[in-house]
C-alpha cells in the first residue's frame, strides 16, 4: 500500500500490496508542502506519516480476503510499535 505524494493532493494507491507502507514524495519537496499535499490523509513526523488506520482502510476493497490481510498488516505494525492513537506509522520514500 502506498500514498502517492507526487500529486499535489496525495492519494492511497497500489492497496492489494500489503507486505508494504510508504509514502512516496518528490526528492525536493519541502516538509510543509508534503504536509499539504498529504492534508487529513496523514500527520508528518520527520521521515514518517502518521496514518489513520479507518482512512486507509476505507480505501481498500469491500472484499474480505482484503480485509483480512489489512488487519495482518496493520497486526503486524501493532507489534513493532508503529501504531498509536488509531494510526500507523509509514515510512516517506523520497525520489
């Protein structure tokens, strides 16, 4: 799962990938315009995004093979320490 901030409005794309979390930025981008870009979609917290885990929930398939692999993922991040407060922490891949 990725959110594409190449656009100047960031959006969720490539959902059947679960086995990832990033968001990808323009390798000049200032901070302030990936937070603008990324708007309710995500908080910037250096090279991370804070990710609310409804949101990019909502915006895979109503299939529940799908579902059961976002709630792996999402499991999965729990352990590790990457969820707080009903988001996810996702790593910002610059180029």
């Amino acid at each position: 799962m990725q959110i594409d901030a190449h656009r100047p409005t960031a959006v969720v794309t490539d959902v059947g990938d679960l086995r990832r979390l990033e968001v990808l930025a323009p390798a000049g981008l200032a901070d302030a315009d990936l937070a603008h870009r990324l708007g309710d979609l995500g908080r910037l917290d250096g090279d991370h995004v804070w990710l609310p885990v409804e949101r990019l929930r909502q915006a895979g398939p109503a299939d529940g093979d799908w579902a059961a692999g976002f709630e792996a993922m999402i499991g999965y991040a729990t352990s590790k320490g990457w969820v707080s407060d009903g988001a996810v922490r996702a790593h910002v891949v610059r180029s």
